[in-house]
C-alpha cells in the first residue's frame, strides 16, 4: 500500500489525470487512454508520488457518467500505470467503480461523497486500498446548507470527521488506512472564506484525527473568487494555497501542477536549511 507520508519534509504530491469531456479546467483534453496515460508519466517525470484518475468532473453543471463508462475510460490506463508501478489513486463516487479500481491494483480511492453508505463498510474493511474520506457539505457531507458563514466551517468538518471514522472504523477499516479531505471550493460553500478557514485549521485537523490529510487547492473556485483570475492565470493562487498547506501539516497535496510544487518546496525547503545552517 506505500507510499505513506514519511518524514522527508514534503507531503506526497498526487498529480491529477482527468479522463473526462467536462472537467472544468482540462476536460477533453486526457479522455483518450493514450493521452492520459502520457500525461500520468509525464507527472510523475515531474515528482508526483501518485497518480490520481478521475473517470467523471464533480464541478457544478458537470454531467452524470454511469459506472460502466467510468471503468471504460479507467480499464487501459490504470493497467497501463499498474504495470509501471505507479501508484495509483481513483476518483470516483460510485460502488461498482471503486470494486473495480480495487480489483486492478489502485492504492487510494478517493471518495468526494466521504464513504457515506455504512452497508459497504465490510467489504471495504477487506480491500488493500487506502481510503480518501472527503468531507463535502454538498455530497455525503453533514445534513447543512452551504456554509456560507466560516465560523461554522471548521466544527462542521470536525463533527463529520468524528461520526464517519469511528463507524468505519466500528466496521474493522483500520485507522492505518484512512486519509481525510477537509474539501476546499465549492465543497464548503461559495466564496472564498470558508475554504481559507479550513486551510488555516489544517494543523488542529490534523491534531484532532491523527491521520495523514490530503489537501487539493488547485485551480478551485476560492482561489478565484479571491484573487479574481481566472483559470489561465491561477496558478500562482494555487501555488501559494499549495505551499501553506505543506507548512501547516498537510500529508498529500493533490495537484494538477506538479512541477510548480516540487520546485516551490525544493526551494523552500533549501532556504529553511540555509537559515539552520547560519
């Protein structure tokens, strides 16, 4: 099941391959398996640790795509990777896509609706795979509106976080195999302050639950309603998003821009030791 977070003073990054027709930053553009399997390696020549397949778009507006074609577009490409081994991660919502993610050698699944159906819980207790529970107050999230006021933001990701681990956990998931997502953009609610409120909590998050967290920034509306950019010109937004989380605790950073963040951390990290070394 490696990699985990080990203490080599960077999280994991985990570069994101969309195999869709509408993700709303790249959709189109990997829906060949020929296309998205080149993009996997060309990330992973850039210093992602995993790779991320997401078979469907989760954005507003983004349209339904059965099981069926889901594991269509996932079969070639995740055999492909499996056969490299590179680790690979699958982005998907629906039971049958995770059994076949599973099935075909995927490390992570990455579940936006957070694992909310309690009847799979044995039988995910008895898969290899590590599990990406992600808090949403949209899909599987707690019974609320949106969050649209930040001083709620974080007791709500706590209380779902607290309610769905112990139930898994109850089920016999072992706590070694769980990875949390506080969820960022659209996820929390518009506007940029509930996502800069859950980022800033990152370090009690992660002090509360005491297992690896996994952040995704990238290109998400926040940033854009923040700064307001947009999508061309946002990767500076999510580099600094990136770079905050990794000082403040975060185990994974999911990305679509892998190079940026390697590189910033590289830096970083070489002044932080410069500064030691005085």
């Amino acid at each position: 099941m490696d990699p985990l977070p080990v203490d080599t003073g960077r999280p994991l990054l985990v570069g994101i391959v969309n195999i869709t027709a509408d993700s709303f930053s790249d959709g189109g553009r990997f829906l060949t398996a020929e296309d998205a399997v080149m993009h996997a390696r060309r990330l992973r020549s850039e210093g992602a640790d995993i790779i991320e397949l997401g078979p469907a778009a989760s954005h507003p507006g983004a349209k339904a795509v059965a099981a069926t074609e889901e594991m269509r577009r996932l079969a070639d490409v995740i055999g492909q990777l499996a056969a490299e081994e590179i680790q690979v991660s699958v982005d998907s919502f629906l039971p049958e896509t995770q059994r076949f993610a599973a099935a075909h050698g995927a490390a992570y699944l990455n579940d936006i609706q957070g694992f909310p159906d309690p009847a799979r819980y044995e039988e995910l207790a008895g898969a290899d795979c590590r599990l990406i529970v992600m808090h949403s107050v949209q899909r599987g999230g707690p019974a609320t509106k949106m969050m649209t006021d930040p001083a709620v933001v974080c007791r709500g990701i706590e209380e779902f976080f607290t309610e769905r681990l112990a139930v898994m956990e109850a089920a016999g998931i072992g706590r070694e195999r769980l990875v949390i997502d506080p969820g960022l953009g659209y996820f929390l609610g518009t506007g940029a302050e509930p996502s800069l409120r859950a980022l800033s909590n990152l370090e009690q998050l992660k002090a509360r639950f005491d297992v690896p967290v996994l952040v995704s920034p990238s290109r998400k509306s926040f940033l854009r309603a923040l700064t307001g950019t947009s999508l061309p010109g946002i990767g500076p937004a999510t580099l600094a998003a990136e770079l905050y989380a990794a000082g403040h605790g975060a185990d994974y950073i999911r990305t679509h821009d892998v190079a940026a963040i390697r590189d910033a951390l590289t830096v970083y990290h070489a002044l932080e030791a410069a500064k030691g070394g005085a």
